[in-house]
C-alpha cells in the first residue's frame, strides 16, 4: 500500500525552498508549487491501495499561461520530471 503522506513528504524535500502547497480532496491529494504569483506547477495523486494515478498541471488557478510568463515553462517542466523521477524510483509512476 502506496502511503500518499510519504510521498508528499519526499516532494517536499525534493523541493526544498519552494513553496508548496498541499490540499486534500478525498483521496486526492493535490501539491502546488509556486513559481511565481502567475505560474504554478499543480501535482495531483490519487492512490488506491498499491495503484496511483498522477497528473501534472502548469498555469494559474485556471491552467492558462500569460504570454509574459512562456519564459517559466522550462523551469516548471524541469519540476515535473524531477517529481516524476521521484514518483517513477518509488514505483508510484512507470
């Protein structure tokens, strides 16, 4: 069984010196990550026993990109790929 605490927990120190925020939503578990006050990268796990479902998100509170803020994709995609080699070593993503 996949504990979702652990896993939230490991993200964070991964993440050291970011903001993150977490939300749980029933089973969900949702973690942002604030790059900026217009760009955030949003995580969202939800884990049923030993099987877990992860999505990834980049924007604002609504998913969407200013054209001023194109610049920030690079970082945020370098987040995703570390959250997701994390999750992949974890045996939580393949």
């Amino acid at each position: 069984m996949v504990n979702v605490e652990e896993v939230v927990e490991e993200v964070k120190n991964l993440l050291k010196g970011r903001e993150v925020n977490v939300e749980r939503e029933g089973e969900e578990v949702i973690l942002t990550i604030v790059l900026n006050e217009y760009v955030s990268v949003y995580v969202s796990i939800l884990c049923s026993g030993n099987e877990c479902g992860v999505s990834y998100a980049i924007g604002d509170e609504n998913f969407v990109i200013d054209s001023s803020q194109v610049g920030m994709l690079d970082e945020a995609v370098k987040i995703i790929k570390e959250i997701n080699e994390l999750l992949a070593k974890r045996g939580i993503v393949k």
